[in-house]
C-alpha cells in the first residue's frame, strides 16, 4: 500500500512505521471473512505476500483481496490442489492447532500485551530506554509551565541553537553573545555565566531566599535534583524562576538577534517577575505558614493562594 501523496506529515511517518508495527499485530482467524489471505498476520510465517511476493497469489489462484475465508470449507482448511513448493510450505508450516471455525467472527490483538492497543505498551516498544536522569523533576514538576520547561529542557540538554553551534555549521559570521557583546555565546556562557542573565537569575533567586555567587546552569540544575524535590510553594517557585528566567533570557536573545530590540536587565527581570506571579496568583489551598506567607509579601502574591476554596 502506497502512502497517499496529498497525507499530511504525521500520517506519512505513522506509514513508515507500518513494517515495524506489523509484527506485533496478530490476526485471530474465526470464519475467515474479515481477515485478509495475503497482507494480514495470520499465519505463523507472518504476511504472506510480504514473504513471498506476487508469486504467492499466483500460484494459489487468488486474487490480493482474497480473504481466508476462501481457503476454508466446513470449519477446514481447503488449500488449492495445485501445488508446488510455495504452497507446501505454507501448509507444512500451518500449525493443527490453527483451525477456523464458522461460528466465530475474526479479532485482531496487540502481541505487546494479549490485549488491546495502548499507546503505552507502543511507545515502550519502539523507544530506546535509556536511565532516567535526576534532573526531571526540577524542569517536568507538577506546576511547571509547558512552554518553559521545553527550553529548559532543550538548554540542560545542551539542543538550543546558540551561535558556536551555529558557526560551525556555517549559518552566522560570528559567535558573540548579543548579550554582552564580550564572550563566545554557548549555553554554558547564556546559562549562567554571561553578566545579564547571571544578574537576573541571581537578583531572582536572593528574593527567593538563595544567595549565589558565580551561577552555572549546569551546577543550579544538579543541586536543585538533590534539595527542590518537594511540590511546595518554595520549591516550586524556586523551580519557575529558574525556568522562567531561562525562557525569557533565550526570547531576549532571539529578540535581539531577529528583531535588533534590546531590553535591560531590570525590564527583562520586571517581565520575569510577572510572569511568574500571573502564574502563582492562580494557586489556592497553598499552605499556610510564615515562610510561605513571607514569601507571598516579597513577590506581592496574593493571599487568595492560601483559600481553601
């Protein structure tokens, strides 16, 4: 079956996976009638057509639509009398225990687990697995904003288009951060070494209770998977600001490369604060305590977070 041209792009990569998922999708043959003879897999040696090709039909007299209904009569397997070596192959290779039977319509079950398809067992299947690292919870947390942790996950794994990437494949003339205009930009300067975005995520974090010295993303992300483990409203702030901050020093820097409009670094971090107090003020039934009602008052939250309604 060829892939229709006008498919959109995600029907025509689902396509490509039809041989790497045949196998795994199993035709149980009742009375034969909706089972295909040649494509389906119904037999133990798989598709037959995919096994022996158009000779296959031939040879049996049938046509590509055939289904296995036309191979049995009276609950048995009725195989042309012609045959040659194709044919007794297959036969020989027809387990006894492979019987139709009239009475029974034809199912289809996912080998992956006897049951019924779940994209689960699918995507366990077709994925390399690899150990889960320590760092998913700081960036996947339960209150993480998707559009943040999508760049917080592409920087940590060092994905984002920086300019000493895109030198080397030949895309910009120079790489020097457009942030400082005084280093080569890669993702450890952006991330935190670079003057702006250090003077940011550190004006952001010293509010948040953290005081740091020279911030290093990587160093930040490996200490945050040890002590912000937790759903709290501390934790959970710290995490978004690291998120938040990084999301937002990677648009200034499009910004500045795409749109030559350039803001400082306490505009930046005014944008910064804001946006992650839009997001807290949505909270509720948060915990009620003096750290936390500490931290509402220095990044002027609202006291509805700790309603109970």
């Amino acid at each position: 079956m060829c892939t229709p041209p006008s498919s959109s792009w995600t029907i025509k990569k689902i396509f490509k996976l039809r041989n790497l998922v045949q196998p795994w999708i199993k035709s149980v043959v009742g009375n034969g009638l909706e089972t295909f003879l040649w494509l389906d897999n119904w037999h133990p040696l798989g598709p037959l057509f995919s096994r022996y090709g158009e000779r296959v039909v031939f040879n049996l007299g049938r046509s590509l639509s055939s289904k296995v209904a036309s191979i049995i009569n009276n609950d048995s397997w009725n195989w042309p009398r012609r045959r040659n070596a194709v044919t007794k192959e297959i036969i020989e290779n027809t387990p006894t225990a492979l019987v139709p039977h009239s009475g029974q319509s034809d199912s289809v079950i996912w080998l992956l687990n006897g049951q019924g398809f779940s994209i689960k067992s699918a995507w366990d299947k077709i994925r390399e697995v690899r150990p889960v690292v320590a760092w998913w919870k700081v960036v996947w947390f339960k209150a993480h904003i998707p559009r943040w942790a999508i760049i917080q996950w592409l920087a940590v794994l060092g994905r984002l288009a920086t300019k000493d990437r895109l030198q080397k494949w030949g895309v910009v003339p120079n790489d020097v951060c457009v942030l400082c205009d005084a280093a080569t930009e890669s993702h450890l300067h952006l991330f935190f070494l670079c003057p702006y975005s250090s003077y940011i995520v550190g004006q952001l974090l010293r509010i948040c209770g953290y005081r740091r010295g020279l911030i290093r993303l990587d160093h930040e992300i490996g200490w945050a998977s040890q002590h912000m483990t937790g759903n709290g409203l501390q934790q959970s702030l710290y995490k978004m600001v690291l998120a938040a901050s990084l999301y937002h020093i990677w648009l200034e820097r499009n910004n500045r490369v795409f749109q030559g409009f350039p803001r400082d670094a306490l505009a930046l971090m005014s944008v910064v604060k804001l946006d992650i107090r839009s997001c807290l003020s949505l909270w509720r039934r948060v915990k009620r305590s003096s750290k936390n009602q500490r931290l509402c008052a220095l990044w002027n939250i609202s006291q509805a977070v700790f309603s109970t309604v």
